[in-house]
C-alpha cells in the first residue's frame, strides 16, 4: 500500500479559489467604503459652504467664490432667493450631488 503526503491539486485549487474570492470581496468593500467616505467629505463641505452664503444673503453681502468642483445656481424671485450647490459624482443616485436652500427675504 503506498501512503501519499501531502496536498492534491483539487485542494490547492479549491484553497486558491477561497483565498481569491475572500481578496477581491474585501477589495470591493473597501472601494465602497472610500467612495462613501469622498462623498460624505464632499456633501459636508457642500453644506458648509452653503450656510456660509445663506448668511451673506441674509446678511446682504456678496455670495463667497465657490472652489473646485462645486457649482453654485443662485435664483432669485421678489422675496426669495434659492441657492443650489452641486458637484460631479460617479454614484448611482441622481438626487445626492446637490444640496438648495430657499431664503425668504426681509
């Protein structure tokens, strides 16, 4: 009777496909979690910027220039004025690039 040691190949295979498969599954995860975090960077530093110039309105002071890669819309009608800030992101939403706010004038 011969006694074999050792690993056969169905069982490095099986092994390799486990390890590869579990690699690419955290690679993709962490992707995501970068991606969220840019957009959570992105989103906040929109807002910042958009309560700063909601002040300079209400305060009647020009609007503060706007850098890389936001966007401002500004609207205005006889009581109100509507800022809208977007910002170009790859994401499958189309409503998470752009934050508005409606000021009632005094």
């Amino acid at each position: 009777m011969n006694a074999y040691q050792g690993f056969s190949l169905t069982e490095v295979l099986v092994a390799l496909l486990l390890l590869t498969t579990t690699s690419l599954t955290l690679l993709q995860q962490q992707w995501q979690t970068n991606q969220r975090l840019n957009q959570g960077l992105l989103r906040a530093l929109a807002l910042i910027q958009l309560d700063n110039n909601s002040e300079r309105i209400i305060a009647r002071q020009a609007l503060a220039m706007v850098k890389e890669p936001f966007h401002w819309q500004k609207t205005e009608t006889n009581s109100t004025v509507r800022l809208q800030i977007s910002w170009p992101v790859a994401v499958i939403r189309p409503d998470c690039c752009h934050l508005q706010r409606q000021i009632v004038l005094p």
